[in-house]
C-alpha cells in the first residue's frame, strides 16, 4: 500500500508499507540543500517522530541524477538566512534522532553537505553509480553540519582523515570496502531493491528495531563496561508482539 504526500514540494513523501520515503526535489539544481529544503526535512522528520507505530523504517534519497550535490554554494554566496543558529545541523540531529531506522539511499553525487546528510542515516545503501566526497577543503570551508564526528565513527579515523584532506571522490564499490555503505544495488532496480530491503527489516519486531537503534545511539562513545551497563539498565526490554512471534514459530516447527 502506497500514500503519497507533497509537504512541500523540496521534500516529498511517500509511505510504502510502513516506510516513509522522503525524496530531495530539486532536480535541477541536483538536490542541492538550501535553507528551504532543510525546512521541508524538519517538517517531515517531526511528522515521523510522532508516528512510530505507522512508520516502521524512513529512507532518504534524492531525485532525478543524484541524491545531493551537496551544500548550496548560491545560498551561501548570498548569506543564508537561517531561522535559528546552526538550523542545518539541527535538522540532521532530528533525522539521526528519529526511534525508527533511517536508511540515507544514495545515487548519483552524495557530495560534501549532502554527505553530513547521509550520515544522519543508520545505514548507506548506494546504487552502483554513487560518489562520495567531502569538499570542504576546496572551497576553503569548515564543516559544521558533523562530518568531522560521524564520518570517523562510522569509517575510521584514518579513512575519514584522507577523505577530508584529500577531497578525493570514492565510487560505490570503494564506499563499500571502506563500510561507508553496507549494500551497493543495481542503477535500474535502486529504489525497489532499497524498499525490500527496508522491508527485510521490518519482518521482525519495530519494537526491537527501536531498541537496538536507542542502544547504539546511547551507547556511542562508551567504554565496553558502560555500554554493557546501559545495555542491562536501559533496554526497551520485550515487546508487546513477543508472546504472538514465539507462539507462531512453534507453530511452525
């Protein structure tokens, strides 16, 4: 079952069976993030924050050629207008924050801004034909949407290191021997393959899903005895489908 929403036209939504797909629209600017879009995105994340029981799993992709070229370079040429200090970089918490697992699904360019925007995902996907790289260093820029905390946590130092000073760009299959991206699917199947995907994950219990999200997110940045401790301590402990699922394999068996 499929519902479509239109928000806003800079991010559209579209629910497919407990996945919510939000989609950057700004085709003929390559998806490049304004102010407006990350405006749209809050919209959209506080919406799904408050649905976890209709929204299993969200998926972030981009349309047209590419998921994102990155930060608008016009926009910040001209001086952006933010509605609060550091709106970007808050926008991205909200979506690293959602209780469900949020899959960034990359095709085409995933440059720079556009990926400290992929990185409030759980997990990268990419299709074949994705490129990564972080272009600060080009432009004479400091990031300040967390690059330089979530791409060492999720690579390494040293891979992370090379990619910011190099500004070098990776291909798919160099962002999957890296652990950038955990699945690299087919150019013509992407987005079916990426919903299947999702919906691997949500065979099991949303419940769990929620749970293991909260434990690694509080459990980053903890010595091994204070992430078994929080473990033990702060569980979401069983879910309410628990009885129903044990009931059905033994069924089966």
């Amino acid at each position: 079952r499929i519902e479509e929403t239109t928000m806003t036209e800079l991010v559209l939504r579209k629910d497919i069976d407990g996945v919510a797909v939000l989609t950057l629209n700004r085709p003929d600017k390559l998806n490049a993030l304004n102010v407006a879009l990350f405006q749209a995105l809050h919209a959209h994340a506080k919406d799904i924050e408050n649905t976890p029981e209709t929204i299993g799993c969200v998926v972030i992709m981009g349309a047209g050629r590419c998921f994102s070229a990155g930060h608008d370079l016009g926009d910040i040429a001209a001086g952006e207008k933010l509605p609060r200090p550091n709106f970007q970089a808050k926008v991205i918490e909200a979506l690293t924050n959602l209780p469900q697992p949020v899959i960034s699904a990359v095709h085409g360019h995933c440059y720079t801004g556009a990926l400290e925007l992929a990185l409030a995902g759980d997990l990268i996907v990419a299709s074949e034909n994705a490129k990564f790289a972080d272009t600060h260093g080009k432009w004479a820029l400091q990031p300040v949407w967390g690059i330089s905390q979530r791409l060492p946590r999720k690579i390494g130092n040293a891979k992370a290191t090379e990619m910011m000073l190099t500004a070098r760009t990776y291909n798919a299959a160099q962002a999957l021997d890296m652990g950038l991206v955990v699945q690299v699917f087919a150019d013509d199947a992407f987005e079916a393959e990426v919903i299947a995907y999702c919906h691997e994950m949500l065979q099991n219990s949303w419940h769990s899903l929620r749970g293991y999200k909260a434990l690694l997110n509080g459990t980053d940045g903890m010595s091994l005895a204070e992430g078994l401790a929080f473990e033990v301590y702060n569980g979401a402990g069983t879910g309410p489908d628990m009885a129903e699922r044990i009931a059905g394999f033994g069924k089966k068996k």
